[in-house]
C-alpha cells in the first residue's frame, strides 16, 4: 500500500513538471524527481495509459514533452491555479450569456473532485458580479457560432453571411468579408472584417450573423489602421475613422460641484479640483448635442471653457428644451 501511493505522489509530481514547460530531459525529471532515469521511463508509460499524451523527442540525453491530444486527459492544478479558476468560472457564470450555463456546469464538476481545503476556500469566495444591461436588441450568442467564426479567422477563409435582426427582411445578398477577429464590447460579441464589396473595415454584431456555406477562398490578412486592434475598435466606436482615438468632439467645463462628486459619473473625462465645492471636466462624445446633453445631467450650473462649438450646442438644447416644457414644436 504505501508503495501504491509513493508511486501515486510521484506521478503526480512528474505531471506538475511536464506541466511547467514544454521540454524536459530524462536526466533533469530524474533528478527533481530523486529516482533513477528508468523509473521515470516507466512513469511516463503509466502516465500515457492514463490519457496524457506524452512524446519523445531524440537528443543526447533524450526527453519528454505533453502534448496536446484527442480527449482530455486528466488536469492537474496546484491550489492558488484551482482557486484562480474557480473564481473566474463564477464569474463567468454570472455575467455571460453566451457560455453562462456551461461555466455553471465546469465549476460543478471542478468543486466535487477538489479537497476539502480547497472547497472550503472556493466556499468562501462570494463573488457577485453584475450583469450589464441588456439592450432591448440584446440577442445570446451560440458558443458553436463563436467558433466557427474563429475557424475562418485562423484559416484566413472569406465568409459571407446574412446581416440583420432574425426574422428582417433583407435584399437576399450576403455579405462578403475577409474575417480578422472576434472581440466583446460592452457586452456584445462583433466581428471586424474587412468588407469586399465596401472595400472599408467594418464592424458586426455576432448576435446578428446568419453564416452562409461553402466559405469562401483563402486571403491574406491585412493590416489594422494603426495596428493595435483595442485602439481602432474605440475609435470606430467614438465615430472616428479608426486611427483617432480621441472622441471627435471633445470639450472643458467648469461645475459649481465637487471633483468627489463628479469623478464616478465622468466615464472616460478628466476631472480637476478647483476647489471644495468647484471643479473643472473634460468629456468627449460622437456629437456636440450629445456632449451637452451629457453634461446637463449634473445638477449644477455649468460654464463652458471651450470650443464655441459647444457653446452653440448647449444654446441650441436650451431652445428645444424651452419649447419641449411650453408644449410646443418650433416649425
């Protein structure tokens, strides 16, 4: 019995290695190990009967690799990895829409074979993550669907959907577009590809992507305008052409409110304390009107810094709240 579980504990050990990089000599796995270069021949033919796809490479003292393999084998984690994984799949649960259920499930299944130290601490963990609303056209994302569009951006292959609400009527011809990578925003999935008959970049929601089959020819990828795919995602989000990553229009304010009071409501703005009860604001947005509209939310007297173009925004607000509150419509 106690040989059983030494061989056992070593096993174990010899996996946790193999785990912490990609090639190891016989030599090195003995000597961490403290046995003889057989015993770890042999242990690595126990490991490869168990799943663990283990493979042999040639060289002066010969080595071992894991490989990736067919079914998965057995994982092994040490407790600050377990406990990792566990708080991210509870998180995952709550706030994803798209692999929600199946994080529920791989925790479920994680917890049961954990011992009880590390039950205990994943017990302890009371994670509650808020969900962001969801936009009335908010739709879940198919998992299959996420990765059938990674495999046409892996393989450079051409795709042509369908666009559009499920259910919307649309002149019957696909999109074409060269696929360059899939990425979540606000808790949306989308899609930058490259549109062929636009011959511009363009961004899709995934939830709206009715995939048409064959694929289509290979292409070769091109290159992201500034190259940093982040950067060029917000640019075209903020209503630039995507190599501006300021907002288009951008404007400074002075609020009779405190910097405290301001700072969690400014969104990505730049707040300046000019006194206890007085600060100075930064914002940007896609549109003027839209810039004012959002600094009228602060209950407090506003004096506008610059541009005039601001300025004529807020002028033009105040005439058409004005005559919203007389019940009026200028023709």
């Amino acid at each position: 019995m106690v040989d059983v579980q030494k061989t056992s504990s070593r096993l174990l050990s010899l996996l946790s290695l193999l785990q912490t990089r990609r090639d190891w000599s016989g030599d090195d796995l003995a000597g961490r190990l403290d046995v003889t270069p057989r015993t770890v021949r042999r242990d690595i033919d126990r490991l490869r009967d168990l799943g663990y796809p283990i493979l042999t490479f040639k060289g002066p003292a010969g080595g071992y690799r894991l490989d990736a393999g067919s079914q998965l084998p057995p994982l092994l984690f040490d407790d600050d990895q377990a406990v990792a994984l566990a708080l991210a799949l509870q998180t995952a649960a709550a706030t994803s829409t798209t692999i929600g259920e199946d994080a529920t499930r791989a925790l479920t299944t994680i917890r049961q074979v954990m011992p009880p130290r590390l039950r205990h601490r994943i017990d302890m963990l009371r994670v509650t993550a808020v969900r962001p609303p969801e936009k009335d056209d908010a739709a879940p994302v198919d998992s299959q669907l996420l990765m059938d569009l990674s495999d046409v951006i892996i393989s450079h292959a051409e795709l042509r959907f369908d666009y559009g609400h499920e259910g919307a009527a649309t002149d019957g011809r696909p999109r074409r577009t060269q696929p360059h990578h899939l990425l979540m925003r606000g808790g949306h999935w989308y899609l930058l590809a490259w549109d062929l008959d636009r011959g511009d970049w363009r961004v899709f929601r995934v939830d709206r992507i009715r995939p048409r089959t064959p694929t289509g020819p290979r292409f070769t990828p091109r290159e992201i305008p500034g190259g940093d795919v982040s950067a060029f995602i917000t640019s075209r989000f903020r209503g630039n052409d995507g190599t501006a990553t300021d907002w288009p229009c951008q404007g400074e304010v002075i609020l009779d409110l405190p910097a405290a009071a301001v700072a969690p409501f400014a969104q990505d703005g730049t707040v300046e304390v000019l006194g206890p009860a007085r600060c100075r604001l930064t914002l940007g947005s896609w549109s003027w009107t839209g810039l004012a509209a959002a600094l009228g939310r602060f209950d407090a007297d506003i004096e506008v810094v610059g541009p005039r173009e601001l300025s004529d925004a807020f002028a033009r607000l105040a005439t058409r709240f004005a005559n919203a509150a007389r019940g009026t419509i200028r023709p």
